[in-house]
C-alpha cells in the first residue's frame, strides 16, 4: 500500500474547502440579487400606486372645485362705466390656487403637494385639446362667418405681434428696465418666445431674464388678467363683439378661452356662437404662423425700439444697476409629458368635469351630452394621433382644430347630427376644467414669482393687454 502523503491530503482538503465556500457566496449572491430585484419590484409597484393615488386626489379635488365655482355662478360688479364680470372658469381658477396655497397647512393625506401641481400641469394641456375640438366643431359649422370676416382677420394679427411691443416697451423703459424690457416686450412670453430668446440671447441674459417674468407672470395670472380685462372692455360696448373676439386669439389656449368666454358670456347666444368661432379661428392663425412673426417681426421690433427709445426716454434705478432678479434655474420649464394612457386619463376626466359643470351651471345632462362629448374626445384622441405621426410639426391644437372643422363642415355627410350632439354642451362649461388644472398648478411657481420685482410684473400684465387691444383696434377698422 501507498504510503498516506499528508501534504497531498491536506492540499485536497483545502481545495475542496475553497470550492465549497465559493459555492456558498454564489448561492448568497444570487440569492441577495433575487431579494434586490424583488425589492427594485415592489419599490416601482408602490411608485405607480402612488401615481394612480395622486392622481386621483387631483380629480377628487378639481370635481369640488369644479362644482363650487359652478354653483357660485356668475358675479357681475359695477365699476365706472362699465362691469367687471366673474364667471365659474375664474373661480375656479382662483379656488384652485388657493387650495394649492393651502395645502401645506393641510395634511398630506388630503393636501396638494408640489408633485401633484407638477401633475395638473401636465393634465392642462390635453383638458385644453378637449375645449379646442370643441371650437373646432364650432367653427366647421359656421366658416361661412369666418370666411365673411375677410381682411379683418388677416391684419388684425398685426395687432397682436407688435400690440405688445408699443404698449409694453415704453413703459418699461420709462420705469427703468433695462434690456429685460426686450425679452419682457416682444411677446406674451409662451414657449416658443422661450426658444427664440434662449437661442439668440441665452435665457441667463437680461433679455431671458425679461421672457422668463413675462412667461411667469402670463402663467400664473395670464388667463384670471385677460379674462377681468376682456370683459370690463366688452361691457363698456365701444368695440365690435367679432373685433373683440380676434383680439382673444392671442396665441395661447387658456387665455383665449378665458378672454373668449368673458366677452361671449355678455352676448346673445347667436353673437356669443360667433365670437367663439372667429376667436377660435384668431387663435388657430396666431398659433400656425407666431413663431415666425414673433422671430421676423416682434423681435426685431423690440430691439429698434429699444435702441431708438431707451436714450430718449430710459431711465437709470436701483432696479436697473441690480443683477437681481429671476434666472432660468428658478423656474421649472419642464412640464412631464403624459403617455397615452396619461392623456387618455386626461381627456376622460376633463370631459366628466365639463359634463358635471353642464349639468351643475346649465342644467343639462342628457345622452347627447355624453355622446357629443365622446365626440369631443375621439377628435382629441386623432388630432394628438395625427400630431404625432407627423413628428410634431405642427401644433396638436393646429390638427385637433382640423379634425373638428371637418366634422361638422359641409364636407362631412354627418355634419349636421354631430354639430346637434355637441352642441348640447354648453361652451363655457368645457372651459371650466381646464382653468382649474391651471388654478391647481399655479402654487408651485410662486416661490419663483416672488422674486421678480413689481416694474417687470407691471409690463408683463401691459404686454398681455397690449397683444389683445392691438389686435382689436385693427379689427375694428374693417367694422
């Protein structure tokens, strides 16, 4: 027999020890990375059934908000020669603010809190498409009143491109802004003002610094302004209805719709249906073809007039030797992009809150309501398809507004059926939805509205009512 090698034993003993302990690591290992995968697991359940959560809160809390300011109604208040009147969309607007205010003094099982503000936000621009099939349907209806209106509504755009300019940039300058009053001044401060200065300028520039208070101000209090403004002027009865309704297609959604509905609300139901199709048509123009004036035009403009008027004019303060004020890094400019089933969520919900405030305001709830609404939807539903099929090229409020047209123009064999089922809902009653997801959003730009100071937030308001009255005072020469 062999004699017994304990070194060789010992080496054996120590290799297969080796193995076994590897082997065990390995069993650990995998079965750690099966307890981190099923933790990563439950962690994106728990985060969509938060999502699910909060966004159920926020249409829980817009269905309150919505039927309150609904059941307040109307409010019209005596001032001068003239009456201020506050219809349900402002309440709304300003309900919806205030609970967003609130809301951390609430507890967070009931509160608003900054990510579901950043949620409304995102929910505003698909309710916003719902009210935009809506106008569309209107107007496939009544191109006969669009078409008649002519020249008017071809160079009342005029006014609403260089209205903010020759308001807004003296004044400005008069109050001791310096280059700010060029970003401020040149439009009404929406997103693609936003690209066009952040390209040329930079948006940490004074000229960024000047569309960024412009863009903050216009969203926070843009609609509640235009509409206060746009009805005191209707009620004073020295314009045209159809000159005041082109100067409310200034170019964005919610406040056109405010504006719109403010000067409708004072008419005749037949003078009302035409103030909200040339409206409608005002607006479809001025979004289609804005950029390129605002780029060609406006801007230009602005940087004339400034070079010709700040040495005549210009004054020098503490405001104008001060770096201060909001930089780019303040505001949040991302909104989140909805998914599909984001938008359909969207769309659904808005069109049960317009169907709630027909029924709550105008007394009507029947099954052509909820058929026209379903109408509503599906042009909203194909409009975002078609927009995303041509890579966004153009503005899904542009291929919404065509989808509705056709519907209800003479080109469509159903024209006639449709335009009775979605007339059943009453135009006002889809505005409201959508300005309170606005009033909602608004508490998270606060912090950043704080800091600019009262000069710049004075122009941004005459630059907004300069776009609107321009375009009016145009208009009224074809009258």
């Amino acid at each position: 027999m062999a004699p017994w090698n304990f070194k060789a034993a010992l080496a054996c003993h120590c290799a297969d020890l080796k193995n076994r302990i590897t082997m065990d690591k390995a069993r650990k290992g995998h079965s750690a990375g099966k307890g981190i995968i099923m933790q990563n697991s439950h962690a994106a359940a728990s985060g969509d059934n938060q999502a699910v959560s909060s966004t159920v809160k926020l249409y829980v809390w817009a269905a309150i908000i919505l039927t309150i300011a609904e059941m307040i109604g109307a409010i019209s208040i005596p001032l001068g020669p003239g009456k201020v009147v506050l219809l349900p969309m402002v309440w709304a607007l300003l309900i919806g603010a205030m609970v967003g205010i609130a809301s951390r003094r609430l507890p967070g099982s009931i509160g608003i809190d900054h990510g579901i503000q950043l949620r409304a936000a995102s929910i505003l621009q698909p309710a916003l498409l719902i009210f935009i099939a809506k106008l569309g349907l209107v107007v496939g209806g009544s191109l006969p009143v669009v078409f008649a209106s002519g020249w008017a509504l071809v160079f009342q755009e005029f006014g609403h491109f260089v209205g903010t300019v020759m308001l807004g940039l003296p004044v400005a300058l008069m109050l001791g802004i310096k280059r700010e009053a060029i970003g401020a001044t040149f439009s009404v401060g929406r997103e693609p003002s936003l690209a066009i200065i952040g390209e040329r300028y930079g948006m940490d520039s004074p000229e960024g610094r000047g569309v960024l208070a412009e863009y903050l101000t216009g969203t926070l209090f843009g609609a509640l302004f235009i509409a206060i403004t746009a009805g005191y002027i209707a009620s004073l009865g020295i314009f045209h209805p159809n000159s005041l309704a082109m100067g409310s297609g200034i170019g964005s959604g919610s406040m056109m719709a405010a504006a719109a509905g403010a000067i409708a609300a004072q008419q005749t139901p037949e003078v009302a249906k035409e103030v909200m199709t040339l409206a409608a048509a005002s607006n479809l123009i001025t979004t289609t073809i804005g950029t390129y004036f605002t780029l060609f035009i406006s801007l230009p403009l602005a940087v004339w007039g400034y070079r010709v008027l700040e040495p005549l004019i210009g004054r020098t303060t503490k405001a104008s030797m001060s770096d201060e004020g909001i930089r780019h890094s303040d505001v949040s400019l991302e909104v989140p992009e909805l998914g599909w089933s984001g938008k359909i969520s969207a769309w659904l919900a808005a069109g049960a809150l317009a169907l709630i405030a027909n029924y709550v305001g105008y007394k009507t709830l029947s099954a052509d309501a909820f058929t026209g609404m379903g109408i509503m939807i599906f042009c909203a539903f194909i409009g975002e398809a078609l927009c995303s099929l041509i890579g966004r090229k153009i503005p899904a409020v542009c291929t919404v507004s065509l989808v509705a047209m056709f519907l209800t123009s003479p080109a469509c064999p159903w024209a006639a059926e449709i335009a009775r089922l979605t007339s059943s809902i009453n135009m006002l009653a889809v505005i409201t939805p959508m300005l309170t997801f606005a009033g909602l959003s608004i508490a998270k730009d606060l912090p950043a509205f704080r800091r600019l100071g009262w000069r710049i937030v004075l122009v941004s308001f005459l630059a907004n009512f300069g776009t609107f009255i321009g375009a009016v005072l145009i208009a009224e020469m074809f009258h």
